[in-house]
C-alpha cells in the first residue's frame, strides 16, 4: 500500500510556491512540472484543527469547504486572527498597501510588516504598492477610511480572479488603476498620524505566477472526493490556485481543497481529472470538463 500524505496548503515565499505536507515535508511549484496526486479510496476529509492543534472530535468535514475546518475549530481559529479584531494590543507594524487583480478589481488590506509580500502573493494580487506602515489599529482605521474613500472592497471574491488571469492587460495598464488611487490617498486629510506613508512602487507578480500567455480556463475543481484523481502539467501558480492542463482542459485547483485528505502520489504520464470540475463558461455542474 502507498504512503498517504496530508497538505497543509500552498506556502508562498519571494522564492516562489511550495505545497506544504503535515510533517514538514514541502514539494517546490515549478512551471512545465507534472502534478499527480489521488485521493485514497474509501477515505473521508477531516477537519484540520485550529491554530496548531487536531480537531479534538476528529469532524468529517465538506469537500467543498476551503477552510477545511469544523464549526468550532473556525471559531478558535477566528478568535485569534487580526482580521477578527481581537489584537487591539498587537504591538508588530503593519502594512496598509493597494492590490490589482484584475481591470476593475482593487481591494485595500493590511498585512504584518516582517510578512513582507507573502500575504499579496497569498491572494494571487497581480499588482500592488504600500500605502504606510504604522500600528495596527491606526492601519486598520486607514482600511476603513480608504475603503470609504475610495470605494474599493477589503475582498474580492477569487471566482472573479480566475476569470480574468489569462487576459490580462499590459504592464502599464496593469499599474494605472493603483497609480491613480494611490495619488488619490496622497490628498486624504484624515490620515492616522502614526501611520507613516509609503511612496508610490509597484510590484508585478505576472511572472512569478507564470501569467503571461496563460491560457483561458475550462473548468475549476469543485471538490475532492474518495478515490479522485488529480493530474496535469503546471501552467501557473497564483494565490492558492494551481493552473493545470489536462487532458479535459486548463482547470484550477484551488489547494486549500487538498487538506483534511488522504493523499497518495499517482504514478504514469497521463493528465487525467476524475474528481467534480464547474465550467467555467457557464453555471452548469458536471463531473468532467466538456
């Protein structure tokens, strides 16, 4: 019998993506490179627990669910994130920062300053500039201020960012939209005092993503399920996306599905896909692409 693996998500670094597996082991994202894993028959997906520690009913979880957590274990893990707002003594800098995911598609977030750039490449941000760094409360008082001011979301839902990766615009236009908004920041008066201003430098993410000349996608992976396979050469890595052609087409893999699984590596050349794929094009479901 082969030895089963458990993931624990998609790792971003300025060295590129890695999948992260329970134990420590990590396997490196390299464009042009085959991914194959299959999910072990009969098995059931379970909840990963929260902030370091097993599910303690071990709760069979939905394959569908990216948290791949239990309703209590969501709790915990919530209770103790900034984005909660239960860190109000936090005394770590943060940054406030403009991303670009798409013509039209700006949000405004913060981020821990010794995470550097990993939270923007965490979310598949194509493009994005520091606006300031200061404590967290006033960093989190200039979200809100900017995304009333500027009438930008805190997210944008990662259907719409898949839609648009593989037509994307040139690097100038790319920049333009967080050029603008950013000026715009300039001339706020109600700035935090403590929150010291950035310049405007952008950072494009296009090639490490592997975007350019991306093709169109088919179809994205609903949900893993018992005996499923996932196989297909690496086209990009965006976010928690991996863009993969198989056989049935370019589908997404979001990785976040992969944990709480059983999973074993799959042997052979083919690029085959026999877990629940949505197209793309329309809002049909089906089990395969095409």
């Amino acid at each position: 019998m082969r030895q089963a693996w458990r993931c624990s998500g998609l790792r971003w670094s300025v060295d590129g993506a890695v999948l992260v597996w329970d134990g420590g082991r990590r396997s490196s994202l390299v464009r042009g490179q085959r991914v194959a894993f299959g999910v072990v028959e009969g098995g059931v997906r379970t909840c990963v627990g929260a902030r370091g520690h097993e599910c303690p009913v071990g709760a069979v979880v939905s394959e569908r669910s990216t948290g791949a957590r239990c309703e209590e274990c969501a709790r915990l893990d919530r209770a103790h994130s900034v984005a909660a707002d239960t860190m109000a003594d936090d005394p770590r800098p943060y940054h406030v920062y403009l991303a670009w995911f798409g013509p039209g598609m700006v949000k405004v977030g913060i981020t821990g300053v010794e995470r550097g750039s990993a939270r923007l490449l965490e979310q598949g941000a194509v493009t994005f500039s520091w606006l300031g760094q200061g404590p967290l409360m006033a960093a989190r008082r200039a979200e809100e201020l900017l995304r009333a001011a500027l009438k930008v979301p805190d997210r944008i839902p990662y259907a719409d960012k898949r839609a648009v990766r593989a037509g994307l615009p040139g690097p100038g236009e790319r920049v333009a939209e967080i050029r603008e908004l950013h000026a715009r920041v300039d001339r706020l008066d109600a700035w935090p005092e403590s929150l010291r201003r950035a310049p405007f430098e952008p950072v494009d993410h296009t090639d490490v993503f592997g975007l350019a000349g991306l093709p169109p996608v088919q179809g994205v992976v609903r949900g893993l399920v018992a005996g499923g396979v996932v196989s297909g050469e690496l086209l990009a890595a965006a976010g928690p996306d991996l863009h993969l052609a198989t056989e049935r087409g370019v589908a997404v893999v979001d990785t976040r599905l992969m944990t709480g699984w059983d999973l074993t590596p799959v042997g052979g050349a083919d690029s085959g896909l026999t877990v629940p794929v949505r197209a793309l094009r329309d809002s049909g479901v089906q089990d395969g692409l095409f």
